[in-house]
C-alpha cells in the first residue's frame, strides 16, 4: 500500500476538500478485521518490544479527529497489544486551572515518551490551535507580547514545529494522524451512540452541539496541516469514514515508521557476556 499518498510534509498546500473520507473498503471489513489487521499488530508489538528494551528512540503519536471518527478504537484495536510498561496515554482536555498559569505547550511535557516508549495523546497540543480559534475563549494573557488575532495563530504554528523538530533532534519520532471523518457519518455514529443503550455512555451533548460549526472546523483543520507538516513530523489525513481501513492504515504507518528506526535488542558484550556463561553453568549444574 502507498502509504505516500496519506503523508503531508508541507511542501505542498493542501485542501483538506481534495482528500477522500471514504475509499469505499467497507465491503473488505471482515478481510481487515481477521486476516491483515492481527499479523500487522503482531509486527508492531514484536518492533516495539525491541524499541522498548533498546532504550534509544521513543516515539509520540498524535491522534485528532472531531468526536466519533475514531481515535478511541484505533488505541482498542491496535495500541492496547502493546507491551504496557513501553506504553503511555494521554488525553489533553481542557486546560485546568492549574495549567491555564503556563504557556499553552506546558503541559504536554508529562505526556511525552521517554526513550523506548510509545506515548498516545488522544487529543493533544493541537487543540491549542483548534478550540480557542472555534470559540475564542484565549484571555488577555494568552497572547504574547506584540501578538494581536492576525499574528498569534501563525506564532504558534511556528513554535509547535520548532518543539517539534526540538523533539525529533533528540530521538522523540512524532507522526501525526488526523480523523477526516464525512460529517454525514458524524451523523450515523452519534445516532448509533445515542439510541443504543450500552454505548450512551460514550456520548455526550457537546458532540452534537459542535456539529454546528463544523464548516469552522473544516477551515481550521485545513490551516492546521497545512502550517504544522514537516518532514520529521508529518501528518497521514487518513479516510475515517473507513473505520478498519483506517485501523489498518495506523498500524502500517507504526509497523513503517519502527522498521526505519531498526531497533535491536541489546547484546551482553565482554565481561557481562561471560558472566553471563558462569551463571549458567551454575544453574545447570544445580
């Protein structure tokens, strides 16, 4: 699969319009779901393990999307397999009181992975540049010295990519999805959601409510690829009205992005190498 054809680097502007939310693989679910998805999480789980007990790279992984597109059950169906002590998930939701005293990137720093782990924000750093534009809630101190409503959006898409690249310098590799969910399919979802009693749970009014500004979105979500992909953190417009098309395409993105890293297990080398040989004599020998 040319995985090529989802990835943005930013060396072109994009309409997000142009992108498909369907390639029409509903009719291939069953094939995906029983016989790609499993051997592709079990190639991502055994590259992670080696990821893991190598220590050398980490890697963050941001999923956005608007609500019912999907985020949730790519972490069920693919992340969940992982080694759990290589694993991190994070949900930035609105600020707390507590964060609303720093700068708006302050509280990303407990959610990154340290080096041999894989960290999930479902919802991240970029719900910076998203909500506050859709609702303009930022106070008076959220704007730097200089900065008015023609200049701040563009300051912090420069900052993100410069804590990103910040990131990728020191062996934090990010890849970036994003949901494009058709609003038509919003639409069947959070109906599913609403009249199924087991799945109420999942829904809230807010997601109903913000389908009235779902034009808005759209316009912001364009911006937001079109100013923050790069080639050391490239966002992947995946077509989410394709739930396990979409689930496939993550974890061969993941399974794409570990084999470029290569990672190894760590060989005992030297004066470990033959302790390690005494002590099996002696257990053997017990």
């Amino acid at each position: 699969m040319n995985l090529d054809s989802y990835r943005l680097t930013g060396e072109n502007t994009i309409r997000l319009s142009d992108y498909k939310t369907s390639e029409n693989k509903s009719h291939d679910n069953e094939d995906i779901r029983n016989d790609i998805i499993p051997p592709l999480v079990k190639r991502l789980k055994d590259l992670h393990l080696k990821m893991n007990a190598e220590e050398k790279h980490g890697i963050l992984v941001v999923l956005q999307a608007l609500d019912a597109a999907g985020k949730d059950e790519a972490i069920s169906y693919i992340f969940s397999n992982l080694n759990p002590q290589g694993l991190k998930t994070t949900t930035l939701g609105k600020p707390t009181e507590t964060e609303r005293k720093h700068d708006y990137l302050w509280r990303l720093h407990d959610a990154l992975p340290a080096h041999g782990e894989v960290g999930i924000l479902n919802r991240s750093h970029y719900e910076e540049v998203i909500a506050p534009r859709i609702h303009d809630v930022l106070s008076e101190g959220d704007y730097p010295e200089g900065a008015d409503d023609n200049t701040l959006w563009s300051l912090r898409f420069e900052q993100i990519r410069n804590y990103e690249r910040y990131l990728h310098q020191n062996n934090i590799h990010i890849v970036k999805f994003f949901f494009h969910m058709s609003k038509d399919e919003q639409k069947r979802r959070l109906l599913a959601r609403m009249k199924d009693p087991d799945k109420q749970w999942e829904f809230s009014f807010s997601d109903v409510e913000e389908r009235e500004y779902w034009d808005d979105y759209q316009k912001v979500f364009e911006d937001m690829l079109n100013e923050t992909s790069t080639d050391y953190a490239p966002w992947y417009v995946l077509p989410a009205d394709d739930a396990w098309h979409t689930r496939r395409l993550v974890n061969e993105i993941m399974v794409d992005l570990l084999r470029k890293i290569d990672p190894k297990y760590p060989e005992m080398t030297g004066e470990d190498k033959e302790k390690l040989k005494a002590y099996i004599r002696k257990l053997e020998d017990e």
